[in-house]
C-alpha cells in the first residue's frame, strides 16, 4: 500500500480510536480546549488548507449562511412533530447550558471537528484517495467517532453512526464547494446551536 494511502487510514483509525477510548476520559472542564488544541494541531501539522484567510473566506461565508439558515429552519419544523419534541423532552440537559452553548459547541464541537475531520483527515485523505475520497474517508470517521457519544446517550449506535457520517459528507461536500472551512462550521453550528435551543425549551416546559 502506497505510504500516503497508509498514512491517510493510520489518521482515521487514529481519530475514531481518540474518540472512543481517550476523549470520553478527558475532564469535562477542560474537554472543549483539548478537542480545540488537537484539531488546531493536526491542521498545522498536516498543512491543510483552511481557507480562513481574509481574502478568501467570502465565499465560505456565503455558502454557510445559506445553508444555516436551511438548518435552522429544518430543525424548527421538527419540532412541531410530536416524536420529535418527545425526544428533545427526555435529553438530560448539561449542568451548565450557558457554557454548553457558547463554549462546548463553537469550541470543543464545531471548531475541534471541522479543523479535525473536514480540515486535516479530508486534505491527507484527498492526497491519498482523490477528492471524492477523501471525502468518504473523512466522513466515515466522523460518523464512527460518534460511537461513544450514542454509548453515553442511549441511542442507537446504527443510526447515529449512519446519522452523523452523512452530515460529515454534506459538511466535506460543503468545504469543497465554498473552498474553506466556514461553510461547514456556520451549518454545524446552526446544527448544533438550533438543537441544543429546541432542548432547553422543551425541556424548561
């Protein structure tokens, strides 16, 4: 097998693994930084292209803000589904939603997984198995690095895997188009901001 090849699955097999034995371990206090710091370093490390620069981050901006607001109005359509809103009803809420909001998601989730899996997996996947790839790659780790959390919460390992993996490919699919990063970071956030919101109000009813 040719070395980058072997390089880009050693990543992935790597990432799902961090995630399933060491990130569950973390301190919750400090889980946000840490996550933020890894994928920080792997794109540094593996020099992928952000496409955060000033001159070139217009278009990504564009791209995300259209899709977030796609997002946004998606997740509050669900909730007029009564199954929907019985899920949200039943998440056990964070003991700080403040810092769950304005900390854990934009930084230990959107920035830690973006830079991560969208940024230096899909750059060394991208060099090793082409773009569509690359993209395939990324998304399958993505979608297993959720294992733990689907463990942690009760649901279904299936579904979340299928779940989330599938939002990786949009978020890859979403970089490649724009060119950059703040695309899928402006959906994910969406995502996630919208999500966690519909929990907090259902649940404080």
């Amino acid at each position: 097998m040719p070395a980058n090849r072997l390089r880009a699955l050693l990543l992935a097999g790597g990432l799902v693994a961090w995630s399933s034995l060491v990130d569950p371990r973390l301190p919750a206090r400090w889980q946000p930084a840490l996550r933020a710091l890894v994928g920080t370093g792997l794109v540094a490390l593996t020099r992928a292209p952000t496409g955060l620069q000033t001159t070139r981050v217009r278009p990504g901006l564009r791209w995300g803000a259209v899709a977030a607001l796609a997002v946004t109005a998606a997740t509050a359509a669900t909730t007029a589904v009564p199954a929907a809103r019985a899920v949200m009803r039943q998440r056990e809420l964070p003991s700080d939603p403040v810092g769950w909001l304005m900390l854990r998601i934009p930084i230990g989730t959107v920035w830690a997984e973006e830079t991560t899996y969208r940024g230096a997996l899909a750059s060394v996947g991208s060099g090793a198995f082409g773009p569509r790839g690359g993209r395939v790659l990324q998304a399958a780790a993505f979608g297993l690095s959720h294992i733990a959390d689907a463990r942690a919460t009760g649901a279904p390992v299936v579904g979340t895997v299928l779940v989330t993996g599938g939002a990786g490919w949009v978020f890859g699919w979403l970089a490649d188009s724009s060119g950059g990063l703040a695309a899928p970071m402006l959906t994910h956030l969406a995502l996630n901001e919208a999500g966690a919101l519909a929990v907090l109000f259902f649940r404080r009813r």
